[in-house]
C-alpha cells in the first residue's frame, strides 16, 4: 500500500480534490498558489491555470464547467478565461475567507468559511478566534447558513447519506456528523476527537461509506473511519502535510492525496522535495462518483 509521487506539483497549498469522470482527470486548487491544477493519470498530462487570485476550492458543474470557492466569493468558471463571481459570502465579516467547498448530493455547493489565516505577503497569521461557518449554495442562486456553531478552520464535507453530513473543525482537531433536517444542520455529535497524529483536513468517501481523511500538519497519513467514526485504517503517505483525497482512475479504483508545502523550511524541503506533490496509492477499495452543482 505504498504511496506513489505521480506529479510533482510542488503547491504550495494543494487543496480540494475532485475526480472529473467526464475528462478522467482530477482537478485541485492550490490556494497561495492562485492556480488550478488537472492531471490526468493515464497520460501523466498537466494542466495549470492562473487564476490572479487565491482560490481555495473547487467542484464540478453538470453543464460542464466548474464552480469555486475564491477568497470572499462563490463564482463560475469555465476552464478558461477569467472567474465570474456570484455571491459574497459573509459580507458583513472582512476578515474571514472561504476554505472548503464541495457540491454535495442535493446538487449545491456546500461551503465554509474561517478567520483569515493569511496575510498579503503570503506569510502565515494567527487564527484568534473561531468565526468560521458553513453555507449551502444552490442552484437558484440562493446562499444560505446552515448552522449557528462556529468553526475555527472548516474542512471535510462528505454525505455517508442524504440526511447526513461529515465535517471537521482542523482547529479542533475533530470530525463531526449533522443531520440535515428542514433545510438546517441539526444533532451534531463527535465522530472523533484528539487524534494524535496531525490535524484532520480534506476527506472523501468510498464505496462501503467508510470516510477517508486526510492528517495535515505533519499527520502525514489518511485515516480510514467507519461511519461511527472508529479507525478502521492508518495509510501512511511520505509527506508531511495530506491535504485532500479522492478515489479516480477506472473504476474509482485509486486513492489520490494532494499536500502542501506551507511554512516549511528551506532545509526541509531541500530534504523532502516530494511536499507538495500530488500521490496515488492503492487501498483495496474503491469511491463515489463526485456530484455536480445544478
């Protein structure tokens, strides 16, 4: 089961992976990078977009394009040419920014928001408080909050069901699961806490509903997690910080892992060029066909 560097992205922080069936490739954004990435495995062909600006999200649209999550705005874009913003999300609260987005099985996209955790320059800052929350997009334009709780760093939206959703709080080191009733999130409780390996970060399911999760800051690994939340599986992954996953290739076969490199030293990146990159692994299970926006 071990891992395979099989593109040397280098991003910076690769984020948001998503397997296009129709174009069989996967497509990411690296956030300080301002770019979104595909890479289709067959051919080992890359493709990189610059985007002008921080894009910290991405998922698939059923007319064929592609919706993301930029900073402060939800917007369309077609693989091509410029992004054209929909909505702003949180007006009213500046100094927050989009981080995860995933079209979810009602066809919108679910979206969370944080505490800016980076400055102009590209250098890190201080999370100081938990502003974060998570909204529904729709496909009739409407942009809604989905729960009171506040989040210190939104990651991980999966639907073991249609009435369930799986999401974490990176801050917290925890997974949680809702209920989604009359169009809110309701019931949370705690599928696992305080793991002591990294941070839980990006996730996808597969076939059995078993949620794979990725340990950024230095977990270096996935987690695999039944849907009561018990550690099924440990994949180690020689990078230190597993950013998002998702099964793709025939049959959704392979598990593919983006990472970053963010904060890490010149010395241990001199050591370690792979940080960044892009891995595949085998796990003896296969996914779910990503959902599209519409």
């Amino acid at each position: 089961m071990d891992a395979e560097l099989v593109h040397d992205a280098r991003n910076i922080v690769g984020e948001s992976l998503v397997w296009d069936d129709r174009r069989r490739r996967l497509v990411w954004v690296d956030i300080i990078g301002r770019s979104i990435h595909a890479f289709e495995p067959e051919t080992r062909r890359h493709e990189i977009w610059e985007i002008g600006r921080r894009v910290t999200s991405i998922g698939l649209r059923a007319d064929g394009g592609a919706i993301v999550g930029l900073e402060r705005h939800i917007a369309f874009w077609d693989w091509e040419g410029p992004v054209e913003p929909l909505v702003e999300v949180e007006p009213d609260m500046p100094r927050n920014r989009l981080n995860e987005g995933v079209v979810g099985p009602d066809g919108a996209f679910w979206v969370g928001t944080m505490h800016n955790n980076i400055a102009d320059d590209d250098s890190p800052l201080d999370i100081p408080e938990a502003t974060g929350s998570i909204y529904r997009y729709a496909p009739d334009g409407s942009l809604k909050r989905m729960t009171e709780d506040r989040f210190g760093i939104t990651n991980t939206f999966v639907w073991p069901d249609a009435g369930t959703l799986v999401t974490a709080d990176t801050l917290q080191n925890a997974l949680f699961a809702y209920r989604i009733e009359e169009g809110r999130l309701t019931g949370r409780h705690t599928l696992l806490a305080g793991f002591e390996r990294g941070l839980p970060d990006g996730s996808c399911l597969d076939a059995e509903g078993h949620v794979w999760n990725a340990r950024v800051v230095g977990g270096s690994c996935l987690l695999r997690l039944t849907p009561a939340g018990v550690i099924a599986r440990i994949a180690d992954l020689p990078c230190s910080w597993p950013t998002s996953c998702a099964f793709g290739g025939p049959g959704l076969g392979t598990l593919f892992v983006t990472s970053a490199r963010f904060t890490m030293t010149s010395d241990h990146l001199a050591a370690n060029p792979q940080e960044g990159g892009l891995f595949a692994l085998q796990v003896g299970a296969s996914g779910q066909q990503a959902y599209r926006f519409g």
